[in-house]
C-alpha cells in the first residue's frame, strides 16, 4: 500500500504527465474551440450588410415569413439605392446559397462584355494600354446582370411575391434615406468627378456638400424599380429602361446596346468545394477566380500548424505571403471565364498540384516574386464591391458579393433611369502582363472577347462544420477580397475567434504582383515589423482593406453577426 506521501508524489506525477499529454495534443491541433459570441446574436435569423437601411430591409423580410433568398433579393435593391458606391442594378455579382437540407449552389450574375467589344478596344496604335479608358466612362461598362441574377435567385427559392421584395427599395428611393457620415464624405469626394463624366448634376452632386443627417431622395430610380417590380426582367432589359441605358450609351461612344441587354443571362453553375481540416468549404468557381485561390491557400496552409505560430507575428506573415505568392501567380495566368476557354479547376486545387506548390515554400526565407512562376499545369476592386450574409430561422443561407467595380463604378449615371453604370471592363486583361487597376496581372484566359465575362476576385463563402452549417463570409475590395475572406476563416477556425473577433481582426495582403505587403494601420507591432524587414519584406500601410460581413452559427445553434462596423457603416440585426 502506497504511503501518502508517495500517494501525493504519484498524483503530483500524473497530473505533470496529464498536463505534458495536453499540451502536446493541443500543439498537434490546428483547430483551437471558437470563443463565445462577441458581436450581435439572435437565436432566429441574422443580416448583416453595409448599410444599416439595407440591413433593415432584409430583417423586415424575414419578419414578414420570406426565406434567406426573399430577404437577399430585398437587400440587392435596398443596396442599390442607399449604398450606390457598390450596391447596383447596374453592375453584377455572385452568389452562394446553402439550403437547410444540404443543397448548395451558385449563381453568376457577372457582368459581360458587349457584342461589339474587341480584344485590343484599349490599346493604342502603338498597342500600348490607353490609361483610364477601361476605368472612367461609357466605354468602361459591361452589360448589367444584377435584375436577371436576382429575378433567377428569387425565381428558384422564394416565397414571398416578387413585387413585395423590391418594394421596400422603392419606398426608400421615393421617401429618401438619410445618408452617414461615411456617404456623406464619400459623396463630397467624388463631386468632381460625377460632373466631368456625365455634364451635367446628378441627385450625388451638392453644391454646397453633403452632411451626415441630409436626406436623399432618387425619384428616376424608383420609377426604375417600379419597372422591374411590375415587368421582372423585361422591365429593366427591354423598354423604357433599355432605351434609357442604350440612349445614354449613344452619347458617350459606349458599346452596349439594346440587344446586348436582351441577350444577358444570370447561369447557374457548379458550386466549388474544398476543405479545411473539419470543415467544407462552399464557395464560387470560374469567372470568380475567389474560390480557387481560396481553396488553394487553405489547403496549402493545412500542412503547417498555424496555432503555433502567434496571430498576425513574423512567422505566421510570412507563412500566409508565400502561399499568397503562389496563388495569385496562379489566378494571373489560368483564370478567365469557363465559357470561352477551359479553366484547369480540379487541377489547380488538387492535393498533387498543392503539394508541388507548397514544396518550395521555407519558413525562414523569402521566395522573391520574381522567382515565382505560375505551376505547371496541364489545362484539360479602394476599390467598391459589398457583400451581405443572411440566414433565416430555418437555415437557409447566402452569400451574396456584388460589385460596379471601382467607387460608383464608371461614374456614368444614366439619365432618367437614376443609376450608376459599371466599370468592370477594367478587370479583362486589356494586354496581357499589363496590370489593372488593382495591381492585378492577366493573361490570354482574360482577354477581352464580345458576350464574355470578365475574371473577378468575388469570394462569397459558405463553411460547414460536420455537415452542419458554420459560416457564410464575403467582403469587398478588389484584388484584398480574397485574403480577406481568408484571414477571417482562419481567425475563427485556427484561432478560435468569435466571428466579431474574426472580422474585427487587422488585416494584411500580398497578390504576389507587385511584391509588397499591404497591411492595415497597427496590424504589425514594431517588433514584428523590424523582424519582417530583416527578412526583406516591404510594406504599404493601406488605412483599411476589406470589409467584411459574416454571420458564424455556434454549437449550440445561436447565429452571431459580425458586421466589419470597426471599418464601415455595416449592421447586423437578428430576430
């Protein structure tokens, strides 16, 4: 019989051995347990969007029994009216939808180029890359397909009439809203240039500048939404509104005209799915080029173990650049619109491929760009986008990024109709090797050719854990969206993070051309920073990159929104 003194010695042992067991299972994990909600919660149903309006109006849908879909509809057009710098009916997007059963989709609505556009539309004589004629003006436009996206969304699983998910836009375009601090210093910014694209006032334009509180109203955009409200598609593709567009595409030398907007289609298409240690990742394919580089990063980012690494420390940066690295180098050359050449998907995100990339990465050097090249495969937007993330009571979910590319798109306000046009002919590769707006190169894959849609770096998401619903993300912010979405599905699944946590997280980004890490201010200690600069790395202080808009369900079934409120005017309202 043991003595007590041996007893204690014996006890004091097993709990040292406990404890070493402990801590080595816990450095072997790569998943740390999710901390409790520090956002907005609702045991029902949650929205979160950029404009508090908008965040509204989808709330108010559900509340009248409209599913996740009816509620994402109503929020696409509250957003075209209260949030015009990204939120449209004259741009695109794309969406995630996980049903309660399982079922998950995926909806393109991206814009296309015109009929009559041509490979070199913005070249000169000397085929040198024109500047700003893809950015500003009637020839930097796509064809619209936001309408027909949401009338094929809300086609397919919505409850509610049609009529009544458009009419909470027309009351806030016929009754006005009172903008933010935020719009009114990003109307007064582009004052200038509203009036040196179209020559004339637009309801933005305010001689004596816009104030947090001013009401706006948008009477030619009601008239709009009332046409599509009572005509569907035919109400913004044919008609009055067509004629609208067509005529003020006459007027600036544009391309797009009445039968490019009859022809457009919203596709559906297969959703891409990945995963990452427990969870599946359900998020969008080709023309996005989001969810390839998604999913590649976060299977190259499996071999390590990222929760031994601090958040946000020299170790863990470096990591993240050189996946980054390869990924976009990758997006640069392969990426383009599956309709119009074979995009080498299941290969690029293939455990063999990954592996083979992944293999040249070492933690303690850094691989300069111009050493990277894409893989070897075998082929068998600051910048103003937004994303919005529901999920009704029955858990049904979307994801939904939507974009006119830069702020309020190609700045051109089509006369009558009471809306921005798009410039997303800026993300084609106007010459290959030449890059956009955002720093992005193309190639070939993204030429610019008649009826194509042009590549986007779009990443709405949609996480399971065990086959139950997690997550839904998405962000905007051009060539950023993509580590966006992946900086904040790594705070919440390595690190543990609530999805307030998550999104409120600073950011970085490397999209491996040019080679420089953009990061928010105050997102490295001077510790850390110094150690990055003895490394080699430089750096570009972006203010803010992204924001993000994501709602995360808990085990034990309580929704958290985690609106990017730190970087934005972005709500989140649950019942």
């Amino acid at each position: 019989m043991l003595s007590r003194s041996s007893f204690i010695l014996f006890r004091l042992l097993f709990s040292a051995l406990l404890g070493l067991f402990i801590l080595l299972v816990s450095g072997c994990s790569t998943i740390k347990t999710t901390q409790l909600p520090t956002g907005p919660t609702s045991t029902e149903d949650m929205v979160v969007t950029a404009s508090p309006d908008a965040t509204k109006v989808g709330s108010h849908i559900l509340a009248q029994g409209g599913n996740a879909v009816d509620a994402a509809v109503a929020v696409q057009f509250a957003l075209a009216v209260t949030y015009p710098r990204a939120g449209n009916i004259g741009g695109g997007g794309f969406a995630v939808v996980r049903w309660h059963d399982g079922e998950s989709r995926t909806l393109d609505f991206r814009e296309k180029a015109s009929r009559h556009a041509s490979r070199d539309m913005y070249l000169d004589a000397d085929q040198n890359v024109i500047p700003g004629l893809s950015l500003r003006g009637h020839l930097a436009s796509g064809v619209p397909g936001s309408v027909q996206g949401m009338y094929e969304l809300h086609r397919w699983k919505g409850v509610l009439p049609w009529q009544q998910v458009i009419q909470p836009a027309i009351d806030l375009a016929t009754e006005g809203f009172e903008i933010t601090a935020d719009q009114a210093q990003v109307f007064n910014r582009y004052q200038e240039r509203f009036l040196d694209i179209n020559h004339h006032d637009i309801p933005l334009t305010k001689k004596e500048g816009w104030n947090a509180g001013d009401r706006l109203q948008l009477p030619d955009l009601a008239a709009t939404l009332e046409r599509i409200r009572d005509q569907g598609p035919e109400g913004f593709y044919a008609g009055r509104t067509a004629q609208l567009i067509t005529q003020e595409m006459e007027s600036g030398g544009g391309l797009i005209d009445y039968e490019d907007l009859k022809r457009y289609q919203a596709k559906w298409r297969l959703p891409l799915k990945g995963t990452f240690h427990d969870y599946s990742v359900i998020t969008m394919g080709p023309p996005s080029s989001g969810g390839v580089a998604l999913i590649q990063m976060l299977k190259g980012l499996e071999q390590f173990k990222l929760n031994r690494y601090e958040h946000n420390s020299a170790p863990y940066t470096h990591l993240l650049v050189e996946v980054e690295k390869r990924a976009y180098a990758d997006r640069a050359t392969y990426m383009g619109d599956p309709d119009f050449a074979p995009v080498p998907v299941d290969y690029l995100i293939s455990d063999a491929y990954i592996d083979e990339r992944m293999a040249g990465i070492d933690k303690e050097v850094v691989t300069p760009s111009s050493d990277i090249k894409e893989g070897n495969v075998e082929v068998v937007e600051s910048v103003q986008t937004t994303h919005f993330s529901i999920v009704d009571k029955a858990g049904n979910a979307v994801g939904i990024t939507t974009t006119v590319n830069s702020y309020f798109g190609s700045k051109v306000w089509v006369d009558g109709a009471g809306f921005f046009l798009n410039n997303e002919m800026d993300d084609f590769s106007a010459k290959p090797g030449v890059p956009n707006q955002f720093g992005l190169l193309g190639n070939e894959a993204n030429s610019i050719r008649p009826e194509k849609r042009m590549l986007s770096s779009m990443t709405p998401t949609i996480l399971e854990k065990n086959g139950d619903l997690f997550m839904v993300v998405g962000s905007p912010g051009g060539s950023t969206i993509i580590t966006t979405v992946l900086q904040t599905i790594l705070n919440a699944t390595v690190f543990g993070m609530s999805m307030q946590e998550a999104v409120d997280a600073k950011r970085f980004h490397h999209q491996w051309m040019p080679d420089i890490i953009l990061h928010e201010t105050n997102t490295f200690s001077d510790a850390v920073m110094n150690e990055l600069k003895l490394m080699n790395y430089t750096f570009q202080d972006r203010g803010k990159i992204g924001l993000c808009d994501a709602i995360m369900v808990h085990e034990n079934g309580v929704l958290e929104g985690g609106p990017d409120s730190s970087r934005g005017d972005d709500t989140a309202i649950g019942h």
